[in-house]
C-alpha cells in the first residue's frame, strides 16, 4: 500500500483518477469543499472512492466545525468556532462533546469514517488567527480534557479521530498554508506547555504533522521533515499512532512535492498527505512516498481497526441540549 492519502479533484471521481488510485492504492482519501455539493453526490463519491481501490479505505476530511468545516449549510450543521463555544457554553465539556457526535453524525451519514480533528495545540494571544478560534483553550488542562472529549465523541459516533497538529502549532504567528512558522521557546518551554497535551494524549491512534521548526531542537526544518523532531514524537511525547503529514501542499515547507514526500517518510512519518488534487502532482507523490513500511502499516492496521458502528443516541435530543447549553 503506497503511503499516501490524496484529495480528489472535483465532486466525481475521474478516468485518470480510478485508475490511478487502483494502481497506486494509496492508504485513503481526504476530500475538500470542492469535493461536496449535496449528501446523495457525497456519498456516492466515498463509494467510489472505495470500489477503485477495492478495499474500506479511510475517507478523511476537515469537519471542525466553525470556520474550518468542508461540509456547510444548508445540508450541514454550522457551529461556532471551537475558542468560542467553549468560552460561551455554560458546561463548555459538555458542549464540546455534543458538538462534536453531531459532527461525527454528518460525517458517518456520508461514508467519512476519519475526521482531522481534535486539535491541542494551545491558544496564544500570538497565535496568527488562521488557527487561534479554531483551538479549545488557553492552558494545558484545558487542552486536554477538551480534546480528549472531542476524539471520545467521534469514536462514540463511529468516526477515527485525527490528533492535530503534533507537537504543537499554537506558538505560530504566522500561516503554514503561506509561510514557514518559527518557535524560539526553549526545550523545557516547550515540554511543559506545547507538546504537554500531545503527551497526555498520545495513545489516540491517528495523529497530524505540524510544518513548523522549533529551533531549540532542529533549527534547519520543519518538524514534518526533520528526524529530530519526529524522534521527539516519538520518544518524549511518546505518540506510536499512524503519523501523517499536514498538507503536502502548503508552502511551509520547500522543494518539489516529490522532495516534500520523500523528505516526510526519510524523516519518519507514516504517510503523507497531498491535498490540492493535482494528477500530476499526485504522480510525483505515490512515486516519492513509495509503500508503507511494516511499522507505518501495524499503525494503520490498528488504527483502522478501530473503527466501529456509531453508538445510539437521540441526535435531536442532544441538538436541543447543545442549543440550551450556548443560550
């Protein structure tokens, strides 16, 4: 299995596409804005998706909820950013996870089984607002208990959560999607405060990339390219999850996409993420990426083993709830 996830093209999956992905078999698919028009065109899209590589490949996408959410009105529910509803819910816990089994709800309804979601990086005022209110809090505890609620409410709801964006992208006060972000904090900043959630959370099965450098560990790349910060993934965070790269795609990081995919796996992640739906950009990545390892394939063997039915739950119920809890 070739270790790549792709982002389809349009709302119908392409010739070149099907065949494409029959050959390459990549390990999923993640799908955009311009993947979507209306449920029926959505979940005919995961189907076949599914038949070109003949197995239940994960279908991820970016269902926050708030700014960042593929899938909108009026077919979707809309929430609030994530900062918001927890500073104006009166049970901010409880809030979170009801928001958060009604998104699984949408996404399970469709045929998305992964969503890219809980974030724990934590909310600076410095953080550029591309990412401030789409974070859960201002401090570790906060953090974790938030995410942990978030990724326990899209198991409930038969969706794999994806733990974002490891080890930490609060600090950034600059776009990834444009720009190469910068963190001076020292080590033992960075322990007790950045990377502290992901420890705490480092048993969630599927974990993101953040293209960001922290100098005081590798001063010369991103984490996603640099075997330094991945080691401290590993090692001193302690996350053995399937770990992907964010988006390919963004200008955070340098070179071709196929120096950018070879980079990603030579520093240690499992599978890389291309996102922009490009064909001939996708060429270059299936070729760059090349197969899975056997330990980036137990990791995704376990994770995906994971998924389950969504448990039974009184959806209007909880909408009601979650109404009462944010008047």
């Amino acid at each position: 299995m070739n270790a790549s996830i792709f982002g389809p093209e349009v709302p119908k999956i392409t010739a070149f596409e099907r065949d494409f992905f029959r050959e390459v078999q990549p390990l999923g698919f993640i799908l955009f804005a311009r993947n979507i028009e209306n449920p029926e065109q959505l979940r005919r899209l995961t189907c076949d998706l599914r038949d070109a590589v003949g197995r239940e490949a994960p279908i991820l996408i970016d269902q926050e909820g708030g700014r960042v959410q593929r899938m909108r009105s009026p077919y979707w529910r809309e929430f609030l950013p994530a900062l918001d509803q927890m500073e104006r819910a009166s049970d901010p816990l409880r809030a979170h996870w009801i928001r958060n089994r009604l998104i699984a709800d949408d996404l399970h309804r469709v045929g998305i089984d992964v969503n890219c979601a809980p974030l724990a990086d934590i909310a600076e005022d410095s953080t550029h607002p591309f990412l401030q209110n789409r974070l859960y809090g201002r401090d570790v505890e906060t953090v974790v208990a938030a995410a942990r609620v978030c990724a326990d409410a899209h198991i409930h709801g038969g969706v794999l959560p994806v733990l974002k964006h490891i080890p930490g992208h609060g600090r950034a006060a600059v776009d990834s999607h444009l720009n190469l972000p910068t963190v001076t904090a020292t080590q033992e900043e960075l322990n007790a405060k950045d990377f502290a959630p992901f420890k705490a959370l480092n048993d969630l099965p599927m974990g993101m990339s953040a293209h960001i450098v922290f100098t005081a560990i590798d001063p010369n790349g991103p984490a996603t390219t640099s075997p330094a910060m991945i080691k401290v993934i590993r090692n001193d965070i302690g996350f053995d999850g399937l770990l992907m790269t964010d988006d390919l795609s963004m200008e955070a990081l340098s070179g071709t996409v196929a120096d950018r995919a070879s980079a990603s796996i030579a520093a240690g992640c499992d599978v890389v993420l291309h996102c922009n739906g490009d064909a001939a950009e996708m060429q270059l990545v299936a070729a760059a990426a090349g197969n899975m390892t056997k330990a980036a394939q137990k990791r995704a063997d376990f994770a995906l083993s994971l998924r389950k039915p969504p448990e039974i739950v009184d959806i209007a119920a909880l909408e009601a709830e979650l109404e009462a809890l944010l008047a």
